[in-house]
C-alpha cells in the first residue's frame, strides 16, 4: 500500500489523478473465518479459536458491530488428547479477566464502547498444552459447516540477544533508537520459518507490515535483523516510524512457525499490500479445509526477550 | 500426425513447383536495388513487376534487394513503393542485367497517382496479417507527450492490443513475451522505458516497420504471436543531414551523412529525456536530493559497400533507464538503472543474381539492476538475458514464380535469474542463484509460390533445437552438470502455410496455418510488464510453449485502391502456458519457474479493417472482435477464464486531413472494452484487521476505454527549397479528458486504537488530457528539390 501512495504521488504529481470506485456486489454469502493459534512457550497461553464471518465489501466497521460466530463446535486434539473449546464472550468477564483477555487478544480497552462484543472458543482447562515439535488438530462444525485443519509446532529459537543502536543515514533524534535483534537460525531443520511480533511497555504484542521471514537467505547462519517497531510514533512523522523511544521497554515475540502457518501470514500481508499495476492480486493461502470456511490455525513456538532501550 | 503430412505435403510443392523452373534455361534475370533515389536508403518491400502481366514481379527483401527471373523479352518493369513516384524503365531480357532503380520520394508538381501498384500488395501478396508502417505515416499521428512512438502505432491495428501506460502488446491473444521484437534482426527484449510509457524506438532512427500477426514466414520463429521487424536507417549516402526535435520530456538528434560518397554512409541518432534533470536545482532543496529519473536510446550504423555483390552494414542500439531515489533523512537511497544494449554486424553477398545472402553476428544484452540501501544494509538484485547470435539467411529467386528463402540460426543464451545480495553490517546474504545457459538453433526453407495468377502459396517448415546446458545443479534430481553439458532437449517442428487465391487484382482470399514454438519466457506478476521481470529458459522444469493459429481473410480494393479492406478471422490454440499461481509470494521459492503452474489458452476473433490509403484525408478504422481465455488446472480447479487482455470490442479510427500546404491535422480514436480484472469478493478480520478476499479471476471488467487524440502539423515554409526546414506539432492526448481506469486498489485502514475499520475502492487514471508541442526540424547539406509530400499512408 506504501508503495502505491508513492508511486501515486510519484505520478500524481505530475499525471494522474483518482477517483473512488464503487465494486459491484460479488458476494452471496458470508463464509466462516478462523482464527485460531496455540502456543508453545514459558508463558503458554490456552489454545483458542475466534470464528467470524466474511462481510461484504463496505466502508467504516467498529467494533460493536457483531460478526462473532456463536455455537460452534470445536475440538483441539493432539495424537493422544482431545478437547471441546470453550465458547467465552466478552460481555460475560468481569473487568479483571477483561483486562487480561484484552492484553492476551491486542483489544484496546479505552477505545471498547459498551456494544463491544468479543468471542473467543478457548482450552479453559488447559487440557492440550502447547508443547515443540508437535501437531495439532482442530475440527469447527457449525449446522452443516465442517472445517479442519492441522498445525504443527517447530522447535523453538531463542532470541540470542538485542541491541539499540543509532537511527540510520541522517536522522539526528537523539530520543529514538532502532533495535537490532540477534539469534541463531537452527541448522538441523532444511527451512524454519519466523514471524515476529513486538511489544512496548504494556501494551500487547503486534505484527508489523511483514511479520514473517524464512531462512532461505540465511540458513544455519547467526542472523541479526532491524526490528522495526510494529506500533506509530507518538507523532506522525516517516521518518520515525520503526524506531523505538529511548527510555521505553520493549519486547520481542519470536515464533517458530509451520510452512502453511507462514504462506499464510505472507500472503496476507501481501494481500494488503500487494496491488496496483506494477503487481498482481493476491489469494491468502489458508490452511483451513473444508468448504464454507477460510482462515487460519496456526502453532507458534514461541521466544519473548524483553529489553529497555537504553537513554543514550 | 498433422505435422508428418504437412512435411510431406511441403516436399511435394517443393518438388513439383520447383523443377520445371530450375531446368528451363530461356529464362533471364534482372537484379539489383530499389533505393531511395535522394538519400541513396534502399527501400524495403518495394515492388517491381511488368506492366503488361503484373504476375511477373517481385518484392525486395530486407536489404532492398530484388531479383526477377522470367523468359526472354522486353518488358515495362515499374518500381513503385509507397509515397514514391513509380518508376518504368523498359528492359529487353536477353541476358542476366543488374539494376539498381532509385526511386524520387514524393510527387513532382504536376499531380500523378504514384502508388497504386504497390497498394495491390495487400490484395496480392500472399501473406495474410502483415502490416507495414512507413515511419513517416507514424510521425503524422498524435503521440503522447508528442513522442512518437511506433509501438503505440501498431496498437491501433485490428488485431493488436495495448494498455495505457506499457509497451508489451498483445497479438491475437498472445501474451506480450509471445511477440517477436526485432530491431536490424536483434531480439530486444525489452522494449519500453519509464515502465512502458514509451517505447525504445526512436522515430528518428527507424526507417521501416513490419507487423506480422498472422501466420509468420519459416524464417522467423521462437515466438507464438507475432513479429515485429523494424530496420533502422542506413545513413544519407549521397549529403550530410541533421534532424531533431524539441519536445517536452525529450530531445532528438541525428546526424547522417556519406563517410565515402556512394560507397559509405553513417547515421547517429540520440534522444533523451529531461524532465527532471532540468527540476534537479528544486529537487536538491528538499529532502529528496539526489533524486532523477531519465531515459536516453543511442543509435548508430554505418554501412560499406565493398562491391556490388558484397555489403556491409554495423548497427548497434543501446538504450537505458535511471532511476535514482534518496532520502537523506531516512539514511535511504534507492537505484534502478536498466536497459538494453544491441549490436548486428551482417555481411550480404550477392552470389549470382538469383541467390543473396546475409550472414549476421548478433550480440543482444538486456539487464536490470535494483539497488540501494539504508544505513549498513544494503542489497542489491540483478537479473537479465543477454545473446549471441549467428545466422545465415539466404534468399533464392530462380524465377518470378518462386521466392525462396532458407537459412541457419543459432544463439547462445544466457539467462540471468534474479539473482539478490545483501549485506548488513558484517551480514551477508545472497541467493546463491546461477545464470543458466542454452543453445538455440533452428533451419527453416520456405518459398513464396505462384502457381497461378490467381493462385499464390507462401509455404515453410522450420526445425528449431534448444538445449539447455550446464553449469546447472538440478532442482528435480540434484544432479550437477558440468559447462555446455546437455540438461534437457527440446526439438520442434513448425510448419507454416499461407494461401492466396485472387479473384481480380483488387480481390482475394487468403487463408494459413502456422505451428509455432517458443522456448523463452516472460511471465509477469502484475497486470503490466514490468522491467524486473525475468526471462526464463525452458528446461527440465519448464516446457515449451507452443501455438498453432488458423486464420483466413478476404481482402478488397475499391476505387483504383483509394480503399483498401479486409477481414480476417483467426483461432489460435496455446499450449504449456505459462502463469503464477493466485497465491504466489515473489521469493517464495529460489527459481521463479519453480512456482509456475501450466495451463493453455485460446483465441479466436474477427477482424475487419478499412484504410484510405490516398486523398487529402487519409487514415483507417479498424475493428476487432474477440475472445481469449485460459485454463491452469492450478487456478481455481481449471476454470476456464479470461485473459486479462482479453477485449470484446476494440475498435481504432484513424485520420489524416491535409487542410491545406501549411497545416496537416491528425487525429486517432480508440475504444475498447475495458480490461478483465480480479473484483473483492468480502472482507474478514484477522488480528483484527480487515483483509479482502477476492472473487474469482478476472471475473469483473473496467469501464470501457476511449480516448480521442487530436495532432496538427504546421509547416511555416512548405515546399521550402532551403537547406534548413522545421516543423511544429502540437497534439493532445486524451483530448476530452476521459479518465480511463488504469487500475483499481482497495484501501484498507485499520485503526485498531479506536477499534474501527475502513475499506476503500479506488479506481486510478493515468493520463488525462495532456497538450503538448514538439518542434521538429532538418538540415540538408544540399538544398532540397522543390517537391511536395503526397499524402498517403
């Protein structure tokens, strides 16, 4: 999307122009969406599901309209255990629970209006535990609607170490510093795959634009990257965006994950921001089988490094 | 099967039709060059035939070389080309003669239809979808941004479509890689700048202009569409010349002249843009100094005529884009230079009178580079396809009944896949990929045949051979070969056939059929051809493309060829297409081609074309009917879809009025249904984000396309005797300001702070309305007779 504004501007400046284009109506009818994670790691969560529906094309969304989709049946079962989620809806939690619900799913607690309605389908018994190297299956049914599909665990990579270091090329803000993130690619595997999230001070853990990355260009090497900051300056300036403020804490959320769990993130990232005329549509890989759904279940081998970004 | 009887049916004509004729010892020859009789530039497809029996004729070949074998007698030839006076020179055929005829490029005062014999060619000739443009009936049309561009040109012919904003055209249904693009016989790979705004010809430098859309001669091949031949100017041989232009984004220069008078001519020629060279002082105020975009295209040639018999000729193209993009404050700089480079070196020799030959050395490179970095990161990606080329071409004419041409080619390619580095710090990456090599030959004879005067065959059989060759580590096996060794073999076998029966001289049908293969592919990401995309070589993971295409026409002449008309019906069958999967990632796996799926397609359509080729108001419409789909098992379980480019309608009108000696306007319009694209079907939340789903492929439309290009030409001095002469057009390029959708883009804005969500469509125009003017002008060491254009196209 970044590049079309700037090739729109690149253009527009001296060209062309735009206008809004009203899509004729291709949709007739919603199909079921999942979105469903468990987590191998020191602070495992539950495994959970969020069922929504697709939604024709529109224009403005918040969040008390309800999309969620309520009594399904879902089971998570590994090759030993097997377990009917929980369905938990936002409005039944007490305000501690929801503070922890809120951080655990990235909602926004002071932008939640009253309509606010939130289901998750969840291993309240923590039954199946998210463990490395294993798979994972979920079945969704709902009236005549079957879904499935399996995910497996990689082993985990920890992050080696992170560093703060200067913005690049000529950026004097001495109150900003771009983190550096160390770890070691595994050598016994043929392709791992990454996805990377972050997290500053309380906030909950967010993807940037590209989250995932494979090893192909670094395979069995020490890799370090620039990790840019998934959340916007506290003023909107280009230039800082990615940086983190200096005196901040910040995290790093660093997941193993599966090859379809990876084609997924990838090609929904390109999904967003893979259009125009210099490029092509992009479908989202799903791992989700079965007719009457698409979506995602997907295992994360997780690592968390949390540092604060030194004052100077 | 088809292919065994074709072969034999070939070498039956060949053995009935030829032999009587190489035994019959009362024929005589008559050869030489048909020439531009000011500049001394031959004149390619020019005829020469009797004025009592116009079946007894011929046509000259690339190098404006003609021959005509037929008995003894004394015959009226005419020479006659078109926009040239004819010229008739009585010859008494009692033995072999040379003749070299020049002909004068316009009219002499007193008004005299010069180009009527000539113009039967299209209802003569037993070619069918062939298409000459003279360049100087392409500089009287409208051009965007007033450069004049002979790609676009070709993309108001019935048959041939375009986009806004790209180079790459479409054929009959062919995909743009399906399209032969040869300049002085070098394949140019890529043949447009500023992304495909504009195409790599220079106008000044080109001198003639062939599209063959229907079914293509044996001598040509590698492609499934089409071939566009394009010559480049010899050089005056007789005076020094300077011509150029002034225009709003770029400027031309060409300097010809004789090196040795009559013997040896060069010609220079140059053009670059400016636009924002000449805004780098406010450029390097802001941020983004350092900044520049520009295009330039050098050609040069020069020729030598060591004898009669033997010519020399030297050209080489070369042309780049530079892109440069910094931001000091972000520490970020980005370049993205790329280009083509072409070199030829032929050598013709005339053996006797009836056999010419061409032996050619081609060198032909084409490489894009993307580069840059911020702070210790830096990466650069380079991919590109670059050749060495050796044919021989011979062109056999043992009597005015037979033109035969056979010929040996080979090209060594090297093929460069994207190959990315980048360094971070003391980091480096890389792909590790190898550029893969391949040979490519092919033998083709074909002969142009009239068994009567009304009965004409063009009949052809190529075998063309590609290997590809190591170094190359196999992706399949894992097995390593070693440099030059065979990695997978492809042969083929395409025979052509093309036939003409004519009613009259202004009436006939036309019929052919040609097999074609192709080895290299280009398979495009987006909805336009990009730069950055790669060539890729058939090999063990990709396999030929291959095409067979029907076509059959009726073509009319009305009013002593004022009008010339035609319709033509085409069906074409492709197969081992080639197209990325809907949920392909760029980089997903190391070698493009190993995320490739295969599939076919197939064209069919109807196209019907009206040209006044003479008059005051000269032009033509041109309509087009038609349908192209594909189908890939791997998009959507086989559905059958349209291609992108797939166009009901596609119609182009197009004029020339000369109101009056001073002011010549131009004008064309096109309408065309709007492009297939892939809709937004829904939207779900990921993270909470709103993501679209798409709809199946190219399951929605544009709105249609039209646009109405008005050009004026101002002469101040016509039929000016000094040496130095000038011109101004003035044109404007959309000229009602329609905005045609050049894409359409969702945009989708989560802000998951506020908990809302907002998704856009946006449809984008590329060019409104844009006026522009060029100065055009010609200096002439010698002052020009006083003759005046006839206008014809």
């Amino acid at each position: 999307m970044k590049l079309i504004r700037y090739l729109l501007f690149l253009c527009g400046t001296i060209f062309s122009c735009q206008q809004e284009f009203i899509p004729a109506i291709n949709s007739n009818q919603n199909q079921i969406v999942v979105e469903g994670y468990i987590e191998a790691s020191e602070r495992a969560t539950p495994a959970y599901v969020i069922l929504t529906r697709t939604i024709p094309f529109f224009h403005e969304f918040n969040t008390s309209q309800n999309f969620f989709v309520s009594g399904a049946t879902v089971y998570v079962s590994n090759d030993q255990d097997s377990v009917r989620l929980t369905e938990i809806c936002w409005t039944d939690l007490d305000s501690a629970t929801k503070k922890t619900a809120a951080n655990l799913f990235g909602i926004n607690l002071d932008s939640v209006g009253s309509k606010f309605n939130f289901c998750v389908y969840a291993d309240i018994s923590q039954k199946i535990k998210g463990e490395y190297g294993r798979s994972y299956h979920l079945t969704v049914r709902k009236d005549t609607t079957l879904l499935s599909a399996t995910t497996t665990r990689p082993q985990k990579v920890p992050v080696d170490s992170v560093r703060f270091i200067k913005p690049p090329g000529g950026n004097k803000n001495d109150t900003m510093a771009q983190m550096q993130c160390y770890f070691n690619d595994p050598t016994e595997l043929s392709a791992y795959y990454y996805r990377v999230l972050n997290a500053v001070n309380e906030k909950p853990y967010k993807a940037g634009s590209f989250s995932v990355v494979d090893d192909q260009f670094f395979h069995g090497q020490t890799v370090k990257f620039n990790l840019f900051n998934a959340y916007k300056p506290r003023v909107d300036k280009t230039e800082i965006q990615g940086l983190f403020y200096r005196g901040d804490t910040a995290s790093v959320k660093l997941c193993g994950i599966d090859r379809a769990h990876f084609d997924f993130w990838n090609t929904l990232e390109l999904n967003a921001n893979n259009q125009g005329p210099f490029a092509s549509y992009t479908r989202v890989k799903y791992n989700i089988v079965g007719n009457g759904g698409i979506g995602i279940w997907g295992g994360y081998a997780v690592a968390y490094y949390t540092a604060v970004v030194p004052t100077k | 099967m088809r292919i065994r009887n074709f072969t034999r049916a070939l070498s039956y004509f060949l053995t009935i039709f030829f032999f009587p004729f190489l035994l019959d010892a009362q024929n005589f020859t008559i050869s030489g060059y048909i020439k531009d009789g000011r500049t001394d530039e031959t004149l390619i497809g020019a005829t020469v035939s009797s004025k009592d029996n116009p079946s007894v004729g011929t046509v000259s070949n690339n190098y404006g070389f003609y021959s005509l074998t037929t008995s003894k007698g004394k015959y009226t030839l005419i020479f006659s080309y078109i926009g040239y006076q004819n010229k008739e020179v009585i010859v008494d055929l009692s033995a072999n003669q040379s003749l070299n005829a020049s002909l004068s490029d316009g009219l002499s005062l007193q008004e005299i239809v010069v180009t009527a014999r000539e113009k039967e060619q299209n209802v003569q000739g037993t070619q069918m979808g062939t298409v000459a443009l003279s360049i100087e009936s392409v500089k009287k049309l409208p051009a965007l941004a007033g450069e004049v561009d002979i790609l676009k040109t070709l993309q108001l012919l019935p048959g041939v479509k375009g986009n806004e904003g790209q180079a790459g055209f479409y054929v009959r249904g062919g995909g743009p890689d399906q399209n032969l693009v040869l300049l002085d016989e070098a394949v140019v790979y890529n043949p447009g700048h500023l992304l495909g705004f504009f195409s790599v010809f220079n106008s000044d430098a080109i001198k003639n202009t062939t599209l063959i859309k229907g079914a293509m001669p044996a001598q040509y091949g590698g492609r499934l569409s089409s071939v566009v031949d394009i010559q480049m100017k010899e050089g005056n041989n007789k005076e020094y010349g300077v011509e150029g232009g002034i225009g709003l984004i770029a400027s031309r220069l060409t300097v010809e002249g004789p090196i040795e008078k009559d013997k040896s001519s060069f010609i220079f020629s140059a053009r670059r843009t400016y636009a924002l060279d000449l805004a780098q002082p406010f450029i390097n105020q802001t941020k983004f100094a350092g900044s520049n975009y520009y295009f330039y295209d050098l050609n040069a040639k020069i020729n030598y005529k060591l004898s009669e018999k033997d010519r020399f000729y030297l050209s080489g193209y070369f042309g780049r884009d530079v892109f440069a993009f910094v931001s000091k404050e972000q520490g970020f700089n980005f370049n993205l230079p790329y280009g083509n480079a072409t070199a030829s070196l032929r050598w013709n020799h005339v053996f006797d009178q009836k056999l010419f030959m061409n032996v050619s050395g081609i060198y032909n490179d084409y490489d894009f580079t993307a580069g840059g970095g911020q702070g210790d990161f830096v990466f650069k990606a380079f991919s590109g396809i670059r050749d060495w080329n050796a044919k021989a071409d011979f062109d056999y004419y043992p009597d005015y009944r037979n033109s035969i041409k056979f010929g040996v080619n080979y090209t060594y390619h090297r093929l460069t896949p994207n190959i990315i580095s980048a360094t971070n710090g003391d980091q480096t990456f890389s792909n590790n990929l190898s550029p893969q090599f391949a040979h490519e030959s092919a033998i083709y004879v074909g002969d142009d045949f009239k068994a009567s005067k009304a009965l004409s065959f063009n009949i052809g059989l190529r075998g063309a051979l590609f290997n590809q060759l190591g170094p190359y580590t196999s992706t399949i096996t894992g097995k390593v070969y070693a440099t030059n060794e065979v990695v997978k073999t492809y042969p083929a076998l395409e025979p052509r056939l093309a036939v003409k029966y004519s009613f009259d001289r202004e009436n006939s049908v036309k019929a052919s059929i040609a097999y074609t293969t192709q080895f290299l592919h280009l398979v495009s990401n987006s909805t336009s051809t990009l730069p950055a995309d790669v060539w890729v070589p058939s090999s063990e993971l990709v396999q030929p493309q291959t095409g067979v295409q029907y076509s059959t026409g009726y073509f009319k002449n009305l009013k002593d060829n004022m009008y010339e008309t035609s319709i033509e019906v085409y069906y074409r069958d492709l197969n081992h297409q080639i197209d990325y999967p809907d949920n392909y990632v760029f980089g997903d796996k190391p070698l493009v081609e190993q995320s490739f799926v295969y599939g076919k397609g197939r064209a069919y359509g109807v196209e019907l074309f009206i040209k006044k080729a003479k008059g005051n108001l000269t032009g033509w419409i041109g309509y087009t009917l038609s349908r192209t789909e594909r189908q890939f098992p791997d998009i959507e379980n086989g559905r059958v879809y349209p291609a992108t480019y797939d166009r009901t309608h596609d119609l182009s009108v197009v004029a020339n009025y000369r109101l009056s000696r001073k002011w010549e306007m131009g004008g064309a319009f096109v309408f065309a249904t709007g492009n297939a694209f892939t809709p937004i079907k829904d939207l779900f939340l990921i993270e909470q984000k709103l993501n679209v789903e798409y709809a199946p492929r190219n399951s929605s439309r544009y709105e249609p396309y039209h646009r109405l290009d008005l050009a004026a030409t101002y002469t101040p001095h016509p039929g000016s005797v000094k040496k130095f002469q000038s011109t101004w057009t003035f044109s404007v390029y959309n000229s009602y300001n329609r905005l045609n959708p050049y894409f359409i883009y969702y945009d989708v804005q989560n802000n998951l702070e506020k908990g809302t969500a907002k998704a856009t469509a946006y449809q984008v125009t590329l060019f409104p309305l844009i006026p522009s003017v060029t100065w055009n002008f010609k200096w002439r060491q010698k002052k020009p007779a006083a003759i005046e254009k006839n206008p014809t196209f």
